[in-house]
C-alpha cells in the first residue's frame, strides 16, 4: 500500500509540475510548417540552417525576400521601401542564404516603349542591387535581368494595377 501512495504521489507531481508551464505547442507547429518568429515579428528566421534539400533552401529564402516598389518612371528606392530592402539584405546575408546567389528583376508597367521600360527596369534592378552591396551582400552572387513590362502580374487597366508592376523581384539560384 505504501508503495502505491508513494508512486501515485509521485505520477501527481509530475503531472502538476509538467503543467505548469505554458505548453510550446505554438512554437513546435511554427517550426514544422516553416514559419519562424525572429524577434522583430517579421515572421522569418534568418539563421535557419536546417534544410533537407537545396530546393527547400532555395524555397525558404525566397518567401522571405519582398518586393521593392517604384514610383511611376522613377529607379530610385521609395524612403517607405527602404526597411524592405533592409530586411531583404538581412536575409540574402544570413546562413539561411548560405552560397546561394540572387537574380534581382526589375520590373515595368505597360507605359513607355519596350526598350525604355527594358531600360527603366535594368536601372531599378542596379539600384536594389547597390542598396544590397552596400548592406553585406556579396556583389559576385548577384545577378541583374531586366523584363521591362513583359511579365506583369497584374493586367486590369487600372492605376492600382500600373502600380503593382512597378517593382524589383528576386530569385534565388543554385
């Protein structure tokens, strides 16, 4: 009998004190869907070096990237943009990036003819990739491509839509 209350005494414990703390469940989803909280509530851990396949590095990094938007007939950096590229740096500078390297796409809306916008959206992409450079990423594991308005993701005819194609993109690369 002693030895059924000293051991039921001792599974109550446990059970207590195993309870007490706030489970980790959250956390432990977070990690196996490949979302990461890094402190600055971006939702992306820059140090992740745990892949199972250069795919799946190649993947991860590239969800983390943003776009970086332009005004209308302007390659400059927007000052609201700039915490993107900041971000995006921080990124392609981690061990989560390790040796990869990046092509950086500029993009164009529909407005100019196709050689100035294949212009305009090489200059957008020089621009991205001297703001990058000049944060730490390497500047031989960049690479620059311009597709002016020949990949649009948005097609309606509306300033909105114009807008939206205004950007650099990225792509990371073996």
């Amino acid at each position: 009998m002693k030895k059924f209350l000293v051991l039921g005494s001792l599974v109550a414990a446990l059970l207590v004190t195993g309870c007490s703390e706030k489970s980790n469940v959250e956390s432990d989803a977070n990690m196996k869907s490949g979302r990461y909280y890094d402190g600055d509530g971006s939702g992306y851990d820059y140090n992740r070096d745990n892949f199972v396949s250069l795919d799946e590095r190649i993947s991860y990094v590239e969800d983390g990237l943003r776009n970086i938007f332009f005004n209308f007939d302007q390659f400059t950096i927007r000052p609201d943009m700039q915490t993107v590229v900041d971000r995006d740096a921080r990124i392609l500078t981690s061990i989560s990036a390790g040796t990869l390297s990046v092509r950086i796409e500029g993009n164009t809306d529909e407005w100019g003819t196709d050689e100035y916008n294949y212009a305009l959206g090489l200059k957008r992409a020089v621009a991205v990739k001297n703001a990058l450079v000049a944060q730490g990423v390497q500047e031989n594991r960049t690479t620059l491509v311009s597709y002016g308005e020949s990949k649009p993701t948005c097609t309606a005819k509306t300033r909105e839509c114009w807008a939206e194609n205004r950007k650099v993109t990225f792509k990371m690369l073996p």
